[in-house]
C-alpha cells in the first residue's frame, strides 16, 4: 500500500526546496532531474526531499523490524520505540549534535540526511521500491553477519547494493510489481513517459510468466493499467483472448 502519512508527507513545494537547499549539496540536487524518469513509479510525481522523507520512514520500519527479530522486541514497541533517525524530522539533525551546536556556537554539516539522501538516490536510481530497498539491504547485512544493524549509508556500499539487487530480481521472478497510483490506469491516460514506462514494464514481467493469461487479466482487463497497443505488441492473440475470457468468466 503506497503511503500517503508519514512524517514530512504535508511539506508543501516550497518548504521541500528549502530543506533541500539548506540541508544537500548541489552536486546531489542536480542528480535529481535524471532520477525522477528512474525512480519506482509512485514516486515520481514526488518531490525528492519528500521521497526522501518516505525512504526514511521505511528505513525505520526496516530497522525496528531487525532490532525486533535480532536484539530485543522490547525496544521497538511502546509510545517510544527505539529509532536510529531522529523522530520529529528523520531528515534533521540527532539531538547530540544539537546540543553541540548549542553549546560551542557552531554549526555543523547535515552528515545523517545527506546519507540518507544518497540510499534514496540509489533506490531511484535502480527503480525499486524503499520498502524493498531498505528491507533487503537489511537482510543482507544481516545475512553477511554484520555485528551491527546497516545505517542508510552502508545501505549503498557496494557489497549490500549487490545484494539488494539481487533480490529485487528474485521478488520480480516471484510476483508482478505494479504502481499503486491511478495515474498509471487506461482511465487516467495521457501518454505520458512514465505511463508508457509501466505499461511496458508491466507486459515484460507478465511475458516471462509460464501461463501469462492470468496475469495479463489481472493488469490487463481487471486494473486496466497496460495500454491496448502493448498488449498486442507483447501477447498473442492467443494469449489476449484467454485473458479476456478468464475476466469475463469472474464477472
């Protein structure tokens, strides 16, 4: 389910630019007029300090979901479950560096958000979902028996990207991926880059199924998320006709 609440989900455009401009370098902002054509499809009409505020929300789950099953349940639950980003703003600074800033006057980099920032530029990047991204480099260190739980840094070195990239490729032989937003329905369509993208996608992860039919129905004739014209590109007409019976036949 695509999140539509969490902690910097009500930043208006405005406020998001700020953060980003007062907190990231911009050598990583100019990264982003490439990364919103790649991102996974719910993000892309996103923006990015926004993205990046939901990265870090499943970024938590994923770590309160390890700290659960490897240290201790206790400390993830309750009204104060124990967190590694800060929990009024995840892309903020941790109260220790506050509290040193209070008391020698100086200011110091965002280090933490600019790291954060970077594992979600690399999900963009590779198109996977941040649920995905996160948990799967969480197993993977996890898996490499790490001492310690990943920080989003580490999620992107290249030993845990790796991994993370296999497994997305395993979830995507296992299961359809396919955008939640209505903007990718036949109702909704303008022929927009990204429509077409996921059109597309969809018909690939569908083709390389052993009975596509069923699949096709679903996506095809059920969600009506793949364009007509992609349909015949990718399917016989065999094919096409067994999906629209099945979706005839559960009406």
């Amino acid at each position: 389910m695509m999140l539509d609440d969490f902690v910097g989900s009500s930043l208006s455009d405005l406020e998001c630019e700020l953060i980003a401009l007062e907190r990231i370098s911009l050598s990583l902002l100019k990264e982003e007029c490439e990364l919103y054509k790649t991102a996974w499809f719910d993000y892309r009409g996103m923006h990015p300090t926004k993205r990046t505020y939901l990265f870090a929300h499943y970024y938590e789950e994923a770590f309160r979901h390890m700290i659960r099953l490897h240290v201790d349940y206790e400390q993830v639950e309750g009204p104060s479950p124990r967190s590694y980003l800060p929990r009024k703003d995840p892309l903020g600074k941790p109260s220790s560096v506050i509290a040193k800033e209070a008391k020698t006057g100086k200011s110091s980099p965002f280090r933490n958000t600019t790291c954060i920032w970077k594992a979600r530029q690399k999900a963009d990047l590779l198109g996977i979902p941040y649920d995905v991204f996160c948990m799967s480099g969480m197993k993977a260190a996890i898996g490499r028996i790490w001492q310690r739980i990943p920080t989003p840094g580490q999620l992107y070195s290249v030993n845990i990207l790796e991994q993370i990239i296999d497994r997305w490729e395993a979830l995507l032989s296992e299961r359809i991926y396919a955008a939640e937003s209505d903007f990718y329905t036949l109702p909704k369509w303008q022929g927009h880059p990204s429509q077409l993208e996921h059109s597309a996608w969809l018909c690939r992860l569908i083709a390389s199924r052993a009975r596509p039919e069923f699949s096709l129905m679903e996506y095809g004739f059920k969600r009506h998320m793949i364009h007509p014209q992609d349909m015949r590109v990718h399917f016989s007409p065999e094919v096409i006709f067994a999906a629209r019976s099945i979706s005839k036949s559960l009406l």
